[in-house]
C-alpha cells in the first residue's frame, strides 16, 4: 500500500483485516474534504469498517453497517465517504466485493487482462439510512492482482491539466501487473508522479494491491 496526503494528515483510508480461516476484507475509503476534519473522520471510519469487518459478513451489509454509524455521527455534516469492500477467500480465491460511490477496483488477470469491479448500485457512506444492497462476486485465479484506489490516483493533473484517467491507470496495471506485488502501489505512485511533474495535486491519493500467488489449500 501507498498513502500521499496533501496536507500533514488526509481524509483517505485503507485496511486488510484477516478473518479465520483464510479469509481477508480489503477497504478503501475517501471521505470529502481535505485536512483534520476529514483525517478525523477517516479514523472514525476505519475503526467503524474493522469493527464490523470482523463479523464476516456480505461486503455490502458491512457497507450497510457503516453507513448507519457513520449517519449517527456525521449525519448533521456536510461529510460523505466513499468506500470499496472486498472480502478475499484465499482458499479458492472467491472474491466477493461492494461499492459506496467509490472508483471501481481493477482486477489484473495473470494474462494481463484487466476488469473493472463494480455493482449497479452504490451510495455514498453517511448521507443517508436507507442504504442500498448491492454485491458482486468472482474468482481470483493464483498469479492474479487486485488493486484498489481513491480518486486521488485517477483525477490527478498534469501540468498541462490532463486528468491521469482510469484508462491510463487500467494499461499500466496491464503491463507492470506481473512484477512483484510489494513494488506494484509504489510502481504505480511513481507513474503518477512522472505523469504529474510540476503540476500541484487538489486531492490525497492511495492504493493498496493484493496479490494471489496460490490458493490457500
């Protein structure tokens, strides 16, 4: 994992809590705003997602859990987040995954293939109660890599005012997706940081990859 704030403290959020039995819930969070009161959210947040991670439940009532704490606490607000759950089965590499308004995760497929995980539906955290529940589920194979990103990533600015983009993002997954996945968030920063040379960035920026060399069993 990488994290750049653009401030001394930022408002995105990462975590990987390791359930029994072989199984990981990956998140990935951005809350609006910059500086102490997102950073201060941010660790309200990620305390609510890994209390309620530890259940092991459907990702998208984990998100449905969330929500509701995080509408007791910052309901009166003008604070939303934005959070991509997976829960990981590292023995068959069942993956399954939900999304709160968050930039779809990418799954780079050991042939250098890469898609887009997403769910139809998909609510901000902690605008409103009634929030909708959506999953979507696949199989990562051994070799395979998933990386999860915020916004920051994506919407950064050259100095010419180009948006980095998902697509440029999506091909240099494709390319460097086989090296080692220890090197992959920091490989990845760095194209960013080439691509945005001179230009000063609006938003914080994190990625965390997961790499599946082999099943579990």
């Amino acid at each position: 994992a990488r994290y750049y704030a653009m401030d001394n403290v930022g408002g995105d959020l990462y975590d990987v809590v390791e359930l029994s039995g072989g199984r990981y819930v990956l998140t990935i969070g951005d809350v609006s705003g910059h500086g102490i009161p997102a950073a201060l959210i941010a660790a309200m947040a990620k305390a609510s997602f890994r209390a309620h991670a530890v259940l092991g439940e459907d990702p998208s009532e984990i998100l449905a859990r969330v929500n509701a704490e995080l509408c007791e606490l910052i309901g009166e607000e003008t604070y939303y987040v934005s959070a991509f759950l997976a829960v990981l089965d590292a023995n068959d590499g069942t993956l399954s995954y939900a999304n709160a308004g968050h930039p779809p995760a990418m799954l780079r497929r050991n042939d250098g293939q890469v898609e887009e995980l997403d769910v139809s539906e998909g609510q901000l955290l902690g605008i409103s109660e009634d929030f909708p529940r959506a999953s979507g589920c696949v199989r990562m194979n051994p070799g395979d890599r998933l990386v999860l990103y915020t916004d920051g990533i994506v919407e950064a600015r050259s100095a010419g005012g180009q948006f980095y983009e998902c697509q440029r993002l999506s091909a240099f997954v494709s390319e460097h997706g086989g090296d080692p996945v220890s090197i992959l968030a920091g490989a990845i920063i760095d194209d960013v940081d080439a691509f945005c040379t001179g230009a000063r960035q609006g938003d914080d920026s994190a990625i965390l990859a997961i790499g599946l060399d082999a099943y579990r069993d």
